[in-house]
C-alpha cells in the first residue's frame, strides 16, 4: 500500500459513489425537506421537524430512513445554498433525537451506510458551514461505533457494509489505522464470500448487485487515493461484473431468486454488467443455468444449494425451481421477497410452495423459520448440463424430502430446444404421498383451452401426464412480490395428487414464434 494519505479530512477530488448517479430522492429533496421521506413505495409525513422514530413505520423503513440515502437529492439539488440550508435543518433535527447506540438508527449496518452518505455528502453538505465541526465530530464518532461493532455474527453483505465504512472513513480522515483494519476486513470477504464463479455466496442477484455496487465503490475510491489496489479487488470486480451479464433478463432486470426485488436497468447499467451470449451458461458454484435457446428467450434453472450453511438469512425452499423469460417477456417468475417482517406473507415467500418446482405432503423441501432461520436444508445437485446442437439438456435433484416416510427424492430434467421446454419429474421413494407441482406465472392474463391446456403470453402450457396419465392443470389465484412493500396479483398452475412411489410427471410448454407473444 502506497503511503498518500491526505492531510485533512474528505475524499480525493472527483471521487463520485455510484449512488449519486442514479439517486432519485426520497420522493424528492423539496418533499424531505419538509419532512416527508418514501420508501419501496410507502409515503409518510413525519413532521416539521421530522420524528425520526416513526411507530407508525416498520423497521425496514425506518432503517431506510436512517441510512441517510436521501442527501444524495441535495448534493445534486441545483440550488446548492437552499439544498446546504435544508440538509442543516434536517441533520440538527436528526442529531437532537438520536443518540448513540440508541434504536434502529445505531444499527451497526444502519450506521455504516450512513456514515459513508455523510462522508460523501460533505463537501457539497457541510464544509464551510457552521455544522461542519459538529458533523466531523460525529463522523468520528461513527468510525469507532463501526469499529468496535462489527457484524461478525451476522457476516455476509452486512460486514461489508462495515468494511466498506471502515476504509471510506480511514480515507476521508486520513486514519491510517482505521484504513488497515478495513482492507484487512475487505481482503477477508472477497476471500469468503465471492464464489469462484462470480456470484455473492448469499445467492441472491439484487444483493448480488449491491455488494458488486460497494465493491466498485471501493476500487475507485482506493484508485482515487493512490492506495495501491488489492489485485483480488479487481478480479472479484470483473468475476462480479460476468455472472451479473449471465443471469440479465432479455426484457431487462434480474430473476427474483432467494430474497431479490427489482433492479432498476439504469442501475444495472452503472454496474457495467459483461453480456452473456451463450446458449449455455452453468454457473456452478451459485447452482445456477442459464440456457438461451434462441434471441430473446431465456431460463434460469436453480440446480445449487439455498445459501450458505453459516447464513441463511436469505434463503428459500426453491430447489429445482426456473423462471423463463419468452421473446422478452417474463412467463414464469420467482415470487420475490417483499417483507422482512414476520408475517405470513414472508413465510409464504420463503416456502416451497411460493415457487415453481415440487412440492411433497405439503411442507417444504428445507425448513424455513423465523424470518431469517433455515433449519433441516436440501442438498441439491446439478447431475447434467449439456448443450446436444439441437436441445439443451439440464437435470438435478434434491434430497429435502427424505426426511418424510418413504424417502423420497425428488429428480428434475429439463430439455429445451428453439420450439418449447420439456420438464420430467420424477420422485423416487415408497408409500403413498400428496405430490404438488406448481408453476408461479408472471402477472397478467391467461387463457385455459377446452382440453385443459393453458395459454399465458402467447406459450401453451400443454395438459401434462402423470404416470403416463393426462391430468388437467387447475389455475388458482396467487401473488408474487413487485418489489419490497409491494405485491401483484398473479396465477399459480397446479397439479396435486396423492400418489404411490415412485412416479413420474411430465409438462411441456411450448413458445410462440419468435418476435411474437
């Protein structure tokens, strides 16, 4: 590490987070002034001064609150002397009702974020104001919160929150100290939490995106301050950067797998994702495939385990799940996450039957519990995934059910070729057990044929078999996640039967022609 530490306190000139580009207010600066903030789509008006402890809030919104995202409006607000005016007013407020450690706002998280807004906010915010003391002072006191705080029990995408504050603030305050504790912290993650395939080990593509979003961060502002950068930095930037350009949807966005919402295109863009244009991609150690039978059709095929042993936290009973994307247009979805709070919408969520694959006596294939606990897990595994010039042929299994009577093991094989999927179940076993296989469609209007097939967005869902047998789809009503906060109304089709072991259910679907929905 080359010693350029700046003598006083900010960031290098013409460093620039990624956030302030696509920072869009909270709705906007001239609302937050007045002390009414948005999150994933909820409005609250919080006063003059604002109550910064809304018990009118859940706790997600509340940490939103205090993550201080909002001041990236007024750094790019085009009246600076009104924007520094108001941000003084809100801060003083903000500084009168929270005290240190004290509720969601000194959340070790919580705190990380928003002492890196502040830190980047300054020069636009504060220097040169009468709070600029008073706003040094508390950054420093941040950085031996975070310090001394560290998420180890937590890990994952929170400890590198608390790196990344660390070496933001070891820059900002020329801490030499400080800096060394949070590139030693940095090296540690990338070493643990970036799978050799480029994907985040939480397995989820939104946090995927954040925490390449925090990592970029972090290159740049280490170029910015000749910090010599870690070659292992780079590399996990560019893995990253390669497995967020394979799992792209055709129409744009990220597949909602494990605890994902929506990713807005202008901040994929920013993260300067390496398209994928093959027709197979096996990403092995996230357990995903990605296969693009031809121009804008593409299935994610989810043939890895739910996350790691150690946090679950975002994980879901999904094993042998898919989401397909046909001539643009999303077909079969993921049902997302929209709550972190508990609830039965976030048991639904997190369960088997919330997604599109098998599910045995109506429990799920891993344990979900508590909001953020997984208990007995499945062990799945990626048997096949072949490209044969005319059809692509990806298989798996999983062993979550072998805890039930009869051992059962649920197999699953996909063939695809540029006409249709074929989808073979089979579950192997003993004894008699209810067998439900669900496929989650993406929100819109389907069409249920005489002979009990099923058109949703131009593919025909054909009346499937069971043991050779043809039994027709029911449609039933279900919702799927549009971002957290927010739900749409959706459909589910489903089969269920009570069966004797082992059997076999086969599905195909078959697209419309290309161009066409």
């Amino acid at each position: 590490m080359r010693r350029r530490m700046r003598a006083t306190h900010g960031w290098p000139p013409g460093y620039r987070p990624i956030q302030r580009a696509y920072a869009e207010g909270c709705p906007s600066a001239g609302d937050n002034a007045l002390g009414r903030f948005q999150f994933y789509g909820r409005l609250l008006d919080l006063g003059s001064p604002p109550d910064w402890n809304p018990r009118s809030a859940d706790r997600l919104w509340r940490f939103h609150l205090h993550y201080f995202d909002w001041v990236w409006a007024f750094v790019n607000h085009a009246d600076n002397a009104w924007a520094r005016d108001q941000f003084r007013g809100l801060w003083t407020s903000w500084r009168t009702q929270s005290r240190l450690g004290r509720l969601d706002a000194w959340s070790p998280y919580v705190a990380s974020l928003r002492v890196w807004n502040m830190a980047g906010a300054f020069d636009s915010l504060v220097a040169g104001t009468d709070i600029e003391d008073e706003v040094l002072a508390q950054i420093r006191l941040h950085a031996g919160f975070i310090r001394w705080n560290l998420e180890l029990d937590v890990g994952g995408n929170h400890l590198l929150k608390n790196a990344k504050a660390l070496v933001g603030l070891g820059v900002f305050l020329g801490d030499r100290r400080l800096l060394r504790k949070g590139l030693r912290l940095e090296r540690t993650i990338l070493g643990t939490q970036i799978l050799d395939d480029g994907g985040h080990f939480e397995r989820s593509p939104s946090y995927h995106c954040q925490v390449l979003e925090d990592l970029e961060d972090l290159e740049l502002l280490q170029a910015s301050a000749g910090l010599e950068e870690p070659r292992q930095l780079g590399g996990a930037v560019l893995a990253m950067r390669s497995w967020l350009g394979s799992l792209l949807m055709p129409g744009g966005g990220v597949p909602d797998l494990n605890d994902s919402w929506h990713v807005s295109n202008s901040r994929l863009l920013l993260l300067r994702p390496i398209p994928d244009r093959r027709r197979l991609s096996t990403l092995h150690e996230s357990g995903y495939v990605v296969v693009r039978p031809r121009p804008g059709t593409q299935l994610v095929l989810d043939v890895g385990p739910p996350g790691p042993a150690d946090l679950p936290a975002h994980s879901q009973a999904d094993a042998l799940s898919f989401v397909v994307s046909v001539n643009n247009q999303r077909v079969i979805v993921d049902s997302g996450v929209s709550t972190y709070e508990s609830s039965t919408t976030r048991e639904y969520e997190r369960s088997t039957r919330a997604h599109s694959t098998v599910e045995i006596d109506g429990v799920n294939q891993s344990e979900v519990w508590g909001v953020f606990r997984l208990g007995r897990r499945a062990t799945v595994a990626l048997l096949r995934a072949e490209d044969l010039g005319s059809k692509i042929v990806v298989s798996g299994f999983h062993d979550g059910y072998q805890r039930l009577p009869g051992s059962p093991i649920h197999h699953r094989t996909w063939c695809i070729d540029m006409a249709g999927i074929v989808i073979t179940d089979t579950i192997t076993g003993a004894g008699v057990h209810l067998i439900t296989q669900r496929l989650v469609l993406a929100p819109g209007e389907i069409a249920v044929a005489a002979e009990g097939s099923v058109e949703v967005a131009g593919c025909i869902f054909a009346t499937p078999t069971v043991n050779g047998s043809v039994v027709p789809w029911v449609v039933s009503a279900s919702e799927v996640a549009d971002g957290l906060g927010a739900t749409q109304l959706s459909s589910h089709l489903t089969l269920e039967l009570e069966l004797g072991l082992p059997a076999t259910l086969m599905m195909a679907i078959r697209f419309p022609p290309e161009g066409r929905a």
